[in-house]
C-alpha cells in the first residue's frame, strides 16, 4: 500500500518541477537535470519502497548539517555545542547573514550556514574528514556515499560569503580553532554525493531514535536524535520551515541540491531527491510527494487518526 | 502517579520565581503576586490532577490567541486566516513591531501581536465579543470566565504600540475591516480572566482534536486543531519558542499574564498560572514545572519511550 | 546671466521629466501633469529669474517640514526640540518606517515624517493652523498661500502609515501632546499649496539668516536658520541626500508634489517645481536643474571659485 | 588672535578627556595615555597656531580614509570609485556590518570600514603601500609619516571582523581585486603614524582645494577635494556625522586613534589629537575644542557672520 502511494505521489509531483530551478549559486549544482525526482520510504518494519530516480547520485548539500549537528552532540556534548550557537528558527532566507549581526554574536540556530559552520568548528577539532564520512556512510546505510570532487572545488572557489560568516563568527568569539580549516570540513561535508535512499537510510535510523534497524547497534544516543529531530521540525526548510510544519508535520532538513531528509518517528524514514527548488531552496516536486505522503498516511506530528 | 510528579513539581519550580518579574507593560497587571504557581493537569482518561495555585484567576492575555486563531479557522477558513498572515516563526521579541515592516506586509505568524491583530479584524465582523466568551467558556469547560473590567480599562489606557501595529497593518492591506473595532475586540479577549485549570480545560480539548471529553461535543474541527497545535509548537513561547520545543517538546502558549496552556497531543491538557516572567516575556516557574513533567512522564513529541 | 542660465537649465532638463513618475501614494496627487517644470532664483541683490511652470500652485508635502521645524526652534527652542528628535540622515526611504523601532525610541532627524510628526507634536499646542498659514505666506513672501482642500481631504482618508507612527512616537515617549491633533497639524501643513516662486521666496530668507529682503524684519533668528541649513543639507533629499551634497551642494529640501526649496547661502534662493519623482521621491527634473545651476553659477557649498 | 583662542580652548578641554575611554578593540591603541590633548591650526595666510601635546605621534586609523579616497579618486577616477560604493551617511555605528547585508551590496560610503575597504580594493592594483606613504607625507607636510610596526601587527591579528567584511564584498562583487592584499594595504594605511600637526598640514592642503600652500604644488584636482569635503561633512563624524554639522558646521574625519582632521574651507587646516574617545568613535575633548573654535572663529559652513 505505502508502494502504490508513494509510486502515485511521484507521478503527481513531477510537473511540478516545471515551477522551480535548479541551485545557481555553485556552477556545479546548476548543471542537474531539473526533472529529476525520486523518493524512498524505508519503515521501522522493514519495508523498502522506492519510486522514480532513487539511485542517481546528488549533493547533500545543507542536509549534511543534521549529521554534523548529531555528530557535535556526540562528540562535544550538548552544552558546548549550544553554548554559542541558539536553538530558535531565524526567519530568515537560507543564505541571509544581516542577523547574525543584528542580534549579537550567536547564529540563531544550527540549521542556518552561520550555526553549522560554527557547530564544524567544534566538531572539526575532535574527528577528521574521513571518520566523518565513515559515520555518514553508517548513518545512510549507504558505503557508496563519497565525496563529489567537483562540488568541492566548485564551492570552495565561490565560498566567500560563508569565508565572510565564518571570520565574523571568529570576530564574536563563537569560533575559536582554525577558520579556513573549518571552513573546508564544512564544504567537504556539503560536497558528498548520496542519493534519495542514503537520506530514507538515514531517516531510519533517527526514527529508531539512533539505532541501526539491521544490526541494532546504537549509532547515536535518544538525546542526541531527540533533540535534533526537534530542530529538524522548527529550523530544517529554511524560512519555509513554519508552513511545511503545519501542512506536512514531518521533521525534514532539505539541501539546495534538492533532496529532503524526513524522519516519521517511530514509523519511517523518507528521502527524497528533486532539484527543482522553490524560492526559499526547497525541493518544489518534493515538497508535493510529503503532503501526499503526510495526508494518505497520516504522518503529520499532529495527526488525529494517531489517538483514536 | 501524576499527582505525585505534579505536586512534587510546581514545589521543587517555586523558588524559580524569584528570578523573574511580573509584567510591567501594563500597571494592571504589575500589581499580581510574583510568587503564585499552579499547575493542572487533565488526561483524556478523566483524571484531574492540580497543584498550588490552581484557582486564582489571572489575566489570559496572549493565550487567547490560540481562541482566536481557532475561531477564526472554524469561521472564515483556512485560507481566509493565512492569505496575509504567515506560519513563521519570526524569531523576535514578544513586543517586537520593527520586522512587520522589514518583511514588508505580513505578519509573521497569530501568536505575534500583529498577526493576532489581524486575525481578530477577520474575525470580528462574524462574531460578537459575547459570543467569543461564551465560546471562550465552554473550549475551557470554565463557566466563570469573564472580562477583567481593570486588566482592559489598563490596556485601552496603553494601547499606543498595538495602534501603531494596527494602522501599520492597515496601511499594508492586511487589514481592511474597522481598525478601532479590531483592537477593542483583541483587548477585550486579551483581559479575559481565567485559571490554571481553564487552561487544563482548554488544553484536553485540543488534545482530544476538538472534542469536549464529557459532553462528547465537537467544539473543533481536527482540521483547526492540527493548525493551531502545530503553530503553538513553532511559535507559542515568544522568541524562546524553539529552545522551549527541543527542551520540553509540548505545544504551547504562554501570556504575559504568567499563564501557560500546553497539550500533550492525544493525551493530556495542562494548565500553569506563574506570574514571574522570564526576559522573553515566559512563565519563569511555569517553563521549569513542564520541564519536569515532560521529563518524568515522557511528553516530549519526540520522546523516545512512545517507539518502544 | 542667471536669467539665461537658468531658462536654458530649464529647457535642457524637461526631458528628464519623462523618466519619473508623480507620486502616487496619495490619489489627488497622482493628478498633476508630470511634464510641468519651473525654476525660480530670487537674489539677495534683488534679481529675481523665472524660467517655467513658476507660478502653477502645488503642494508643499515634505518641505513644510522645513517650515515647522523652523518655527519649532523658535516657539520651543532648540533643547526641547532635540531632546527626543535626532540630527543624523537616517539612510532610510523616505517613507521608513522600521528603523525607528530599531533604534528605539528616537526619530533620526526632523526631516523623516516620524521626526516631522514629532516637532509637530511640540509645535502644535504652541500655535494655531491659522498662525502657522500666516507665518508661511510671510517666510514664503506669498501670501496667496492657501490649505489644498482636496489634498488635505486625500491625505486624511491615506493617513494609516502616519498614524502609526504617530502612535509609536507615542508608545515610545516622543509624542506627549494629543496623537490626533497632531496629525491633523502635520497633514495641514503638508497640504498648504504654493509655487516655485513661494520655494524662491522662502529660500531668499534662509539665505539671508532670517531676515526678509524688503522689509528687513528678522523673522528667524539667525541660530535657527544656521540648524535647519545645515539639516536640510545632510537630510533634506531623503535617502539621495548625500549624493545630492556631493553633485549639486547647496541645502535643500524636496518634497513628493514635487518642490525642491534650495537655499544659497548668502546670496540666493531657489524653488523647484517638477512633479515628476524618481524613486527616491526627488523631482528628477528639477535635480538636474539644480545640478546645471550649481556647476554654472558656482553654487556648490565647496565651489573651489569661492577662495581665489 | 587664534592663538589665545586655541590654547583656552584646549586647556577648556582637557577635563572632558575623563569622560572617554581610548580605543580597546586594538591593544596597541588601549596603552595610549587618555589625557593627551593637542589641537593645530594652520592658515592658508600662513599662521601655524598650536596648543597642548601637537608633536606626540599616534595612529592615524579611520582618517586615512579620507586620503585613500582622494588617492582613488585621482588614480581611479570619479565614476570607478562610486560604481559600487555609495555617498550616502550610514546612521550606523563605526564598527556596524549589518547594513552592508540590508541594503545589497553596496557600502553606504567610502568612511565606513567597508566603503575603505572596497576603495582601496580599486587603489592597491595601481600604487604600492610606498607611493601612498610619500603622498601621504606630502599631503600632510610631514616627512616624518611612518608605519607604525606595533599597530599594524596588532591590527592584523585583531582583522576578523575587517577579513569578515572584505570577503562579504567579493561576494557582491564590490571587490574583485585579492581580498587579502587589500587589507593589507587597507591596514597599512591605517597604521601611519602621525601627529596633530600632519592633520593641521593635511587640512591646509584640502582647505586650498588640492594646492600645497608653501610650494605652491597642485596635489589634488579641485574636484577631488569638492568631494571628499562634502563626504567629511556629511559622514566624517561616524553617526555623530549629522549633529556634529550643526554644531560645528567643519568638515572633519575622526580616527579612533584621538585624531581629528578639520577643513575650513578657503581657510585653513585644523588637527587634533585627543585619544579620549566618546561612544560613537569620536574625540571627546576633540570635538569640545572644535566646538569652541567653531563658535569663536565662526568657522561653521553657515555662519552668519561671513554674508554681513
């Protein structure tokens, strides 16, 4: 049953791809084909259900924040992690900067460019690159994940504004290691290359509060994956983030590279794949296959079928 | 079982009060004790459990923007409600006006000021304030609710800000019906006087999707519920809202007045009256005493124990 | 020679017209032929040039608020004047709003409508209307001056925007005298209409510190012309003020039916009349105008002729 | 007769130093003694007047500005220089970055640190470091003109905010040239080390329109210092810009080294050096003693005295 609407949710969606583009602020990004759009349920059950472009490869983008958050709070614990960085949603566009000043010195949250790369700058510290991608590839489910060299030099050679967030994050003292070594853990982490089932993979396990269904080992603790599925909720679709909650109710982080990493807790997890995005850098055909999805299934946080 | 954590609850959170201050914006509300502290709790199963100060009425002041909102849902439609007010959280001060005007002509979200405002100008012309009382009572299964004549004579006399809100909205579109009309309607729903257990009352009926649990009555549709619980998650607690989501994880609504309405979907309504007010403009001990219950009773959305 | 220079600056400039639009905020302004355009210069010699559309009556909008603060220095005095209004450009369109709540509670200067509304609120309980027209028909050397009924009307029934912040200034302490009366004051004198000639005449006795040229009675001290010159100057081209010090340096002032009073100091006034704006709200027209008189004439407040 | 007026007013000055406080965001400017007072003026008739501690060599910081500025505009020329940085006053505080977000992409004006930064970003590809040192010693008649080895490694390790800043500028394409060699330079020049009486020369030298006064040299075109006059007014002072031109009425440029650089024009160079600094940036006592001298000499732009 969950195969026939997730396979129904696709078609519906794919027109949809009409409406958005595909990220233009790396060179690299640009070059995907719009009309790509795949989806994957993985559930608590067992079940696999893939529809439409489930296996091309794309970059992870801003859905690599969630992992480094989780990995910070493995790592560093809760406290430093939040002791600079806030847990309140910005309200602001994906790629804004003017608040990080405006109220002081602590990025709003670590879904924002400013909180994640302050968040690597803790991280970076304590575990490198290809530990990092070890863990990802655990986390997905998925040993295929690498790093995309091209995304990598294509973001390095246009980073900029994040080189501008991260030395104004070191003026206000909320990075204190190294900018530019940071600043390069940070793109390596948005430069892996996965696909729509590396992220229901990964929203599997978070909907298993951080075990592995297969093997049943323990990859994060239920603090860790409760407290970033919270942030996933309030802060994960950028300045988009308050009505997807009302209208899907799914705790999803989305990527300019057009995947969406959902997480129904206790029941699935969802990976989407579709690079047309709307103006706020959210997948356009994915956003329409969670509605679907949230509406046929009943996966809204606040679902009445739920109690009765 | 509740009764014990309850109690045991509201008196470890009592010396939280002296760390915050009653409000001050309206001398009215200046003259309440700071060191009152209550808390109810009403389960779906019937049981009634309250603790301290449940019977003091108090002023309902922004809590009764979730009444609003509901009624609005009910009586103009969704789509009335959310074509010039957004679902966002904005991220900013519970007095804050300046960003109405940065984002241009939309309010953020109806827990701010500005977006209350302007829901209470859709709903205004459909519903006389006597009939939102009666409304008011019967959501809150509380017959005694009434208008604190001071609490809004005190209000009218230090209405400035909210003017200037509503003219600004005026001007920007959002509001096309009588503005003065508008604002003496918000007043008055902002001076009802209530209790802890209004609040508990309140809250099992939108936990219970808009049902009343006695009479069996829909008061609400799923619909409304869903919209209003979602928004009280993402944006209930003024601009401590997200940390408030990752840390106790219930829906809810605080007012200035030191109330806290807070529903534990599916399960449980509770209420909290505590007038010490933290700097974001929420209950100092109310915020600790659900705190506690979250953590004792697993009512967190994302709690861990529900999957197991 | 001024004569020729100007006509000929008059003629070159028309053109220009086409590339502005009138305002449009209020209807009744809307009306006006974008095309007209006329320039005044009245010396301190007594030469007085017209070339143009010199005696078409308009209305005066912002440059009363030259009038008002001059008459502000002089009824309240300077401490009173500035205890709550700034001196510094705001760097804001000319019809901001959110900067002053950001700043809290000061408007930044008396040339943006908060600061305007806030002299008002000084000056109205000093002086009549009635006075205030007569004292204008004097400083302006016309006393054909008269209220625009219909601009009045116009602006009354648009008034939202100001009324709010009207009401903040209230909220916030700036404006202690009655909201209403107040405003109805500042949309009076924003409603006077008058021609280029009346700007001329105005702008000839700021030139000269406040004395008028024929009769030689002072009618502003020479303190008071010395401030308002030198507000003008940083703040009196809304937010292309300091573009328009730089190119054309002479103390100015626009307003959006379309005038621009200028003042020489020491030797000259000028008024403007093109009611076609750019998006600034200047007279596009009539800066070019200014700019051919300044460079011709040597106007420019650093005019290196001026040593030699 | 200048001089009997300077050194009262310098010695009326010096207990105003105890209400600033030296530069603290460089070490090296926080060991300076805050009760050093000195204040020069130079005529154009050839009158060298100095007070108080002239000969005490400091850093020159923000001032450089003005000659970085004047060196671009005849290097680069006018239009290249206001391509993509603007001539309108902030209103923001001397170390505010927000704006530059708010508004796009272009620095409000070339006194700012990201209007500097961008200047000298068109000024380093054409002249060495070198060159701009013996122009500067020029300019200010003062071969005597250093870097300042101490203060310039203390600046660059203190240049998070500054790096922040010039990356943020590569990203809008307001700098295209290497960001790291600008600040260099940009830090450079900000190191010079100079006294009060380079600051008088350098005024003098402005004052004449560009013309050395003793060798009778053309330095500057006459356009050149038309511009960068009207810039000193307008935003020399930080944002205290706009009151200090109706107190004072001189164009000027404040560094947070205590210096001040004062213009009148057709008359003469004014230098102070007070490293007492008020809240926006500026000299304490400095300004006290431009106040006076402003008063007593009629020295402000609209002084009455000079049309009788």
């Amino acid at each position: 049953m969950i195969q026939t609407i997730l396979s129904q949710a696709v078609e519906a969606a794919r027109p949809a791809a009409e409406l958005g583009q595909t990220a233009t602020y790396i060179p690299e990004l640009g070059k995907m084909d719009k009309h790509h759009l795949g989806a994957c349920v993985f559930t608590r059950e067992g079940e696999r259900c893939c529809a439409g472009d489930t296996d091309v490869r794309f970059s992870i983008q801003s859905i690599s924040k969630v992992i480094s958050l989780a990995a910070a709070l493995e790592l560093c614990g809760y406290d430093t992690v939040f002791e600079r960085v806030g847990m309140e949603p910005s309200g602001e566009a994906f790629n804004a900067m003017g608040k990080l000043e405006a109220v002081g010195s602590t990025p709003s949250n670590p879904m924002i460019n400013a909180g994640a790369i302050a968040v690597d700058s803790y991280l970076e510290p304590k575990i490198s690159f290809e530990e990092m991608l070890s863990f990802t590839r655990k986390l997905c489910m998925d040993p295929q994940i690498v790093l995309d060299e091209k995304v990598y030099h294509s973001e390095m050679s246009h980073i900029s504004r994040n080189r501008a967030i991260a030395y104004l994050l070191e003026n206000t003292g909320v990075i204190r290691s190294d900018v530019e070594r940071t600043l390069d853990f940070y793109v390596r982490m948005c430069s892996l290359s996965i696909t729509a089932e590396s992220l229901a993979g990964l929203g599997l396990v978070l909907a298993g509060d951080g075990v592995h269904p297969a093997t049943g080992e323990r990859l994060l603790s239920p603090d860790t994956v409760r407290v970033v599925k919270t942030i996933m909720l309030t802060c994960g679709m950028y300045d988009g983030s308050g009505t997807f909650a009302v209208q899907v109710g799914i705790p999803s982080k989305s990527g300019v590279g057009g995947g969406i990493l959902s997480v129904v807790d206790g029941r699935m997890g969802i990976g989407i794949f579709g690079p047309a995005l709307d103006g706020k850098g959210n997948s356009v055909a994915g956003i329409q296959v969670l509605r679907t999805l949230s509406r046929e299934l009943h996966l809204h946080i606040f679902d009445p079928s739920e109690h009765r």
